[in-house]
C-alpha cells in the first residue's frame, strides 16, 4: 500500500500535462553553439531541455553537416528534415553566419558578450587562429565558460587528429571490450561516444555554472571524447594493472557480476538476466525451482560465483531454463522473486509502451514546421523544473532576424545589409535535409521579423 | 603562468595546456567544494559514478552502506579482489567517506533524518517507495529540508506502468531495455547458418549504468543551479535505461514515420558509410569517407575509382547491400596493411588533397585493445590515467576525469575506504557523537 502511495504521488508530481505550468531551471543561461554533428550539438540540447536558451550558429545555406544524416538516407515523408537532425536540434534557435568573414566576427562578439557559454566542437586551435579562441573572447566576457569537445582535446602528442564516434569508441577501448571472443570488435550502434560524450561535457558546464554562482568567474574546459570513454570502462585499468591481462570481449556476459547474460526464451525472445545482490539470486533460483542452488557453495555468494569455472556450471543451467520458460512467464517470475529480467527492447517495443510514455521518455512534439514528431524525450525527471521540448530542427537560419536582434543588438536594416554582403544567411539551400516540409506554410514558428 | 595569459603569440596549444594540464591542479579551487552529499545508492554502479562525479568535483560525499557493506564491492571479473574489495567499486569509491548505517533499525533511520538536515543532495537506488516506506524518503525529509535535492535511481523509474514491477536494476538490465543493445552486434549473414555471435549485443563496460550516473550528476547540477535561484530542493527520477536510451539516434521517429526498427548492421552504419572498422594486418582500423568529396579521396586512396562512380552519393552509399558490398571491395585494400601503413598512407594524401585545393579528407583510426590504450604515451602525458597511490590500497592506475578546466578542475584525493572506515570521523563531524556513541551504535547493529 505505502509504497503504491508513492508512486501515485510521483506520477502526480511528474505528470506530463503539467510540465509547461512549471518554470525552467535554467532559464536566463545564453548558450552559443558553433558545432557540427552531434558530440559538440547535442551539449546544448541537453541544457535546452531545461531551460537554456541556444543560439546554434550555422554556415548560411547548408548549416550543420548532420542536417544529412538520417537512416538509409530516408527522409520523414513529407520531406522534412534529417531525423538524427530533427532530434538533437530541440529548442534550438538557428543563425545564418559565416565566421570566416570580419564583419561576422564582429557579430558574433557582440552575441558572447550576452552570453554565458560558448561551446565549439572544432579543431584544437581554430578558433584562436581565427582571432575569436578564448584568449580573445575571455577579455570581452570574464564570466563566459567556454567548452570545447573533440576527439582527443587541446595539447598534446594526439591534438592534430580529426575524430568521430566511432574513433573515440575504438581509440579508447570500447570497441574492443564489446562482442563476442574470437569474433570482431563492435562499435556500438548507436553514436554512443558523441551522446555520452556531450552528455558529460555538459556536467562539467553545470559545475562551472555552480561556480560561477559564487564567484561571478567563467572559465575554460577542454573535453576529450576519447578520454571520457576510458574513463567509463570501470574495472578495465585497474584489473589490467593488477594482473597485468588485459581486458577481452566477453559477448553478452558480464564477467563482473553473476548471473548477467543474455539468453533466448521458449518463445525466441532475446531476455537479459541479471543478479547483482546474493538476495537476487536466491529468487532467480526460487523462479527456477533449484533453491539448491542458492545453498550450493560454488553459488551461494556473489564472489565464488564469480570464479570461472563456477560461472561456466551456473550458465548452462540458467541457458536452459530460460530455453524452456516463455518471456511472460519469465517477466511475471522476475517481477514475484526480484530478480533482473528483461528482453531486448527494440525501437517498437519502447515506442508503443506506454510506460515510456507515462514518464516522457517518448515525446510527441507538435512542431510549427514539422508537424508532429516523436523523438527520445527526456532522460531525468525533476518534479519542479522538468524538461521540455518545445520545437525541434529548424530550417538553417530561420531565426536569424530575431536573434540578431534581439542578442546582438542589430536592427533590421543593418542585418539586411550583412545578409545581402553574405555575412549572414536566413535562407536555406534547396536541398534535402535543408529544406522546410511542403506542408509547412513558411511563416509558422518564425518570430521575427 | 598568469603573465602569459593574453600573449597571443604564444601557440595555442602551450598557452592553453599552461593553465589546464592537470599537473597544475593542486592548490587550485574545486567547483562544488561547498556541496554535502549522501550517496546511498545500494548495488548500484549508476549511484556510485553520479557520486563519483560531484566528488570529483570537490563535493564532500558520504557513501552510506549497510553495515555489512554494498553488494557493489563484489563487482568485480572473475571474483578478482584487492585488500578486500571488488575491482568495480574500488575505482568509484574515490574522495568519498564510507560510514555504515543500518537502516531498518528504528535508530539507524532517526540518524538518517539528522544526516539528511544536513546535506545539500541525496542520491539512493531502491526501489521505488522503499524509503517513503521506512520514513525516509523524499517527502518526509524535505519537510525540515527545503532545500534537499534528491535523486532517486531505478531502472524502471519511480512512476509508470512499470514502477512497481519489482525488477532488479542490472546493468545488463538498463542496457537491453534502452534500445542500444537491438541496434548493437553483427547481423546475421547466413540465415540457414546463423552465427552464435550475431546476436543483439551488450556494450562491454556497464554502459547502462554509466549512462545513468552521468544523467543523475546532470539532473543534480541542474536542480543546484535552480536551488540557487529559488531556494528550493526537488525529487529526481533517473533511470538508467531511459539514460543510456537518450542516447539512440533517431529510433523513435524512424519507427514513428516507417513502422519499422533500424535493425542491426554490425560495424556498418545506417546514416554514414564509409565509416567503419576494417581488418588490417595486424588488427583493425577505421576509415572514413562520408560526404561526396571525402567519399571520392578514400576511393582515389585504395586505387577504386569504379566504386566512387558506382556510387556517387549517399543515397547509392546508404543502402545496405551497396555498404556490404563496398565494404567487401575496401577491406581488400587494407587488409595487406599495417596500421600504421594505413595511417601514413591517408594522411599524406589528406594533407596533398588540401594542397591541391581539391579538398577532401579520409579519416583514420585504430581499433586499440584496452592493454595498448593503458600503454600508450598520449594518455599519459595528458593526465587520462595516473599511477595513484593511496594509504589502504596501494599504488594503482586509474583514469582520471575527461574534463580539463582551468579554474576548477576535477581531482582524486583517495581511490576508496573500507566499509566503515569513517564512521568516527564524519558522525563526530556532523553529529557531534563521541567514540563511546560510535561503540554503543556498533554493538546495537545500527552501524
């Protein structure tokens, strides 16, 4: 009863119709994105969706590379744009601006002296060659945190290679632990390295924001890609230095904790087993009906079953009770005896759960130019400053007027000079990924002018 | 250091590394060196890297454990210890203060209460309503603290359909439910001879669980940010499942637009190619050439201008059977190859490419084993990984923070504690108990 009491508090507390009545937490920080793809844009995203307001800078025309990028070059039907793009440009303005050129240069300081963070994802250096690094913005703006993600940072023996995804993933080890023995490393098949790796380049924005509070000081922060995947491989180092092996592929097992495979059911649905407390255990051995297990001592605590050949004997027997359970009936056991239980998810299966609609995780946003798109909504859930999406992908430059405007103090006329010099750009090239839907009647979601 | 501050003729790179190598770290501040923090997650790696990340933050965090320590010190490969402790835990037990405390004891929880006055953030990873159940959730604590930011971690959330299924949360767990493992793996190439291998596939490391403390840190500074605004905590819900899921592309509007999953392609990849991992002589590497123009020098590179006109754009590229079928005819070139072959061979013609105007770049990379990774000199100069010693477990070497800040940057300051081990020190500290306090306590089993 108690504990049923307090899920329905926290589906009232969190429920999805009352986010919009629920202010930002961080409303009022300006952040300028200078980024391409997703490991330098998808920074941003994550503070838009509560609450910062973006200015994503972009080559007038053509915009961001990953304006293209959508699976087997499927566009959304109606034309719309690329869907790696539609999702990670959420709540983002969009400005037409060539960097390259001294008047735009010129632009763009006026635009960090409002501003609270700069993120760039170029190469280690460009910008300082280009005369607007940090050594030239920290003396217009003290107080700007400036972050720069790539692949392997600012200095040293690495800092002239380019960098991807899957670069970082395979630089730093990843790939290498992942997959099966004797087969080839994998890369994950998502852009893990770029989504994880802004993910935690904006931590670090929020800790230098923290500080910020007290001290009224900006600051510099260098992140590395690669870095931050060694530094998510847990045990890997210090295993490698105690026994001097080093770590392997080891398929769907997890060799640190027992039992954690992944199995095929009576009726061929891939499920996930998993124990990581003694307690857990006992009741996956309840569900199999071999309670002699949990007192076996090869078995009956954590570290002895974790010794080769005492997971070697426990597998097989977990292998062919899964082989003759179905997935409900496994689901309903799991659910009775505590243990983890849980088949392979595909986009179907989180798409139409609506325990992931519930808690926002699949967001439906019914955008001016796009219609309604459904994209991965918010990760964490807070009950007084939730997350949001407003609007997402835009075409390239769309709000360059109104943020000009508004963030750098230009009138009308004076960025209608610039955009016919081709300093600045609000128009689009006609091209897929580029262009608006047909359907959109080109003045919906546009502010100003 | 300061005096070079504004030179600008001092090359990027020198002036940058002068005031964020982590080898100037000491004596400077840390961001977050005011925060009290308790961590008690339980079983939980997702719990103990959200902690992990303030504490290197400079956040003072105390791990709580029951008296009979967190299962999580029992991860650890192949039931491999060192002084005690699982391999797992003992590389995020950094900076942190490990008390014990028994929570279903009537004392343990007023204890609790008296701690949770104190602190600025609460992390735990029970299930849901568990610590509403005992008194100790969030809406009892935040009555006498307002200002309680508290982050409650469960694969299934603390509300939705799913909320009380009862459910371990496993990283294994996290990860099949985030939609990354469907997508992750070789396909299969036979389907009368289906391979073992090619099936859906986990990421090696606990990614589900990663993903979820790096979440759980983010939610944390967010709603700090908004404590210093308003004056008011808030109750955090993260799942690791739903945080590794963020993290897949464009699964949901591609299934919201063609009813279909993107399936699994092995090393390949939906939305690029070439972009992939290729066997070489003596391993494997990567190499790109997405857009036309890169496209068009990695074919002038492996001597095929037949494949640059058999497909000319992405579209003829993306398709699947073209992508094996390219791939099939690119391994051909590398496979005779060192890497470091490789390696020279495209960035000499990267670097003739932009000379000659014609532009164009293939990217290179190699697919290292974490064995090489923790040997190879670039990390080691950039402080990525650090022979640390400590006190209780020795000279070991860890991976530091990806972050490099110039004014507060992230540090160690010890790897991790036994259970207990600053029972005195942080219920003196806090609550004023003295030695004779802490004996009464262990012998009522209450820490």
């Amino acid at each position: 009863m108690g504990r049923e009491d307090f899920v329905k508090w926290a589906e009232k507390e969190f429920d999805i119709k009352k986010v919009f009545e629920k202010p930002e937490a961080l409303e009022g920080i300006v952040v300028i994105e200078f980024c391409t793809l997703i490991l330098g844009p998808a920074t941003p995203s994550y503070l838009s969706e509560f609450g910062a307001t973006i200015i994503k800078l972009e080559l007038p025309g053509m915009g961001d590379t990953m304006r293209s990028l959508t699976p087997w070059g499927r566009f959304p039907p109606d034309g719309a744009h690329a869907m790696g793009y539609l999702k990670e440009s959420r709540n983002k303005y969009s400005v037409g601006i060539d960097l390259h050129h001294p008047e735009a240069k010129e632009v763009f300081k006026r635009l960090i002296k409002r501003a609270d963070v700069f993120i760039e994802n170029l190469r280690a250096g460009t910008l300082d060659r280009w005369g607007i690094g940090y050594r030239d913005l920290v003396e217009i703006n003290p107080r700007l945190i400036y972050i720069a993600n790539n692949g392997f940072g600012q200095w040293g023996p690495y800092v002239e290679r380019p960098s991807y995804d899957a670069i970082a993933q395979s630089e730093s080890g990843i790939a290498w632990i992942t997959g099966f023995p004797n087969e080839l490393p994998l890369k994950a098949g998502i852009w893990l390295a770029d989504y994880y790796g802004a993910l935690v380049s904006a931590v670090a924005v929020l800790a230098a924001l923290y500080w910020r509070n007290r001290t009224g000081e900006g600051q510099y922060i260098e992140f590395s890609q690669a870095e931050n995947m060694i530094r998510a491989l847990d045990w890997t180092w210090i295993y490698q230095c105690l026994t001097g092996k080093g770590r392997e592929r080891y398929g769907n097992r997890d060799v640190a904790i027992c039992p954690s495979d992944v199995f095929v059911s009576k009726d061929k649905e891939y499920v996930a087993i998993g124990c990581a407390t003694d307690e857990e255990f006992k009741g996956l051995c309840k569900a199999m009906g071999r309670t002699d297990l949990a007192e076996d001592p090869r078995f009956s605590t954590h570290l002895e079953r974790l010794k080769p050949e005492n997971q070697e004997a426990l597998y097989p027997i977990i292998k062919e009770w899964v082989a003759n359970t179905s997935w409900p009936e496994i689901d309903k056991l799991a659910s009775q005896y505590g243990f983890g239980a849980e088949k392979v998810h595909c986009a179907k299966d989180m798409y139409t759960d609506p325990h992931f609609e519930v808690r926002g995780f699949k967001w439906t946003v019914d955008d001016p130019v796009s219609g309604k798109v459904v994209v991965e909504g918010i990760a964490p859930k807070l009950n007084k400053t939730p997350g949001r999406i407003k609007w997402i992908g835009r075409p390239v430059g769309v709000d360059t007027y109104y943020v000009l405007t508004k963030y750098a103090d230009l009138t009308w006329k004076e960025i209608r000079e610039l955009e016919e010099k081709g300093v600045i750009g609000s128009k689009w090239k006609d091209m897929p990924g580029r262009r608006p839907p047909k359907t959109w009647d080109g003045q919906s979601g546009i502010v100003y002018p | 250091m300061i005096e070079k501050k504004m030179d600008n003729t001092v090359p990027w790179d020198e002036w940058i590394r002068a005031l964020d190598d982590p080898k100037y770290t000491p004596g400077k501040p840390e961001a977050l060196s005011d925060l009290w923090v308790i961590d008690v997650s339980y079983a939980n790696m997702a719990g103990a890297y959200a902690s992990s990340i303030l504490s290197e933050f400079g956040a003072n965090v105390i791990k709580i454990e029951p008296p009979t320590g967190d299962p999580a010190r029992t991860f650890t490969p192949f039931g491999i210890t060192h002084k005690g402790e699982g391999l797992g835990y003992l590389n995020e037990g950094r900076n942190k203060y490990h008390i014990t405390l028994n929570l279903n004891t009537k004392e343990g929880k007023e204890i609790f209460k008296k701690l949770a006055k104190k602190v600025d953030v609460i992390i735990e990873s029970f299930k849901p309503g568990v610590m509403d159940e005992l008194g100790i959730g969030y809406r009892q604590l935040s009555v006498e603290n307002p200002r309680l930011v508290y982050c409650a971690i469960y694969t299934y959330g603390q509300y939705g359909p799913r909320a009380l299924c009862n459910k371990a949360d496993v990283d294994i767990i996290n990860q099949v439910m985030s939609g990354v493992t469907y997508v992750t793996g070789e396909y299969v190439k036979d389907p009368n001879n289906p391979k073992e291998s090619e099936v859906p596939t986990k990421e090696g490391n606990w990614m589900g669980w990663y993903a979820g403390g790096a979440w759980a840190a983010f939610a944390i500074l967010t709603a700090l940010i908004w404590r210093d605004k308003s004056g008011e905590g808030q109750f955090i819900d993260v799942s690791p499942a739903e945080a590794l899921g963020r993290c897949i592309n464009y699964a949901l509007t591609n299934y919201q637009f063609y009813e279909d999953n993107v399936e699994r392609v092995g090393n390949l990849d939906a939305g690029v190619f070439c972009y992939t991992y290729f066997r070489c002589k003596d391993g494997y590497c990567f190499l790109s050439g997405f857009a036309d123009p890169n496209w068009s020098l990695l074919c002038e590179i492996i001597e095929r201008p037949d494949l640059r006109d058999k497909y000319p754009t992405v579209f003829e590229r993306l398709n699947f059977e073209n992508q094996k079928a390219a791939y099939k005819e690119i391994e051909k070139w590398t496979i005779d190859k060192t890497y470091n072959e490789i390696f020279e061979i495209v960035m000499e013609a990267n670097r003739k490419a932009k000379e000659s105007g014609k532009g164009g770049v293939v990217v290179p990379g190699k697919v290292v084993s974490p064995q090489e990774v923790m040997h190879t000199e670039n990390w080691w100069i950039r402080g990525t990984f650090v022979k640390f010693e400590d006190p209780i477990y020795g000279e070991l070497i860890i991976a530091n923070q990806p972050w490099k800040m110039t004014k507060t940057p992230p540090r160690v300051k010890w790897l991790c504690r036994p259970v207990g081990r600053d029972n005195m020190y942080i219920y003196q500290k806090l609550l004023g108990f003295g030695a004779e306090d802490i004996k009464n306590l262990k012998e009522k089993g209450v820490i």
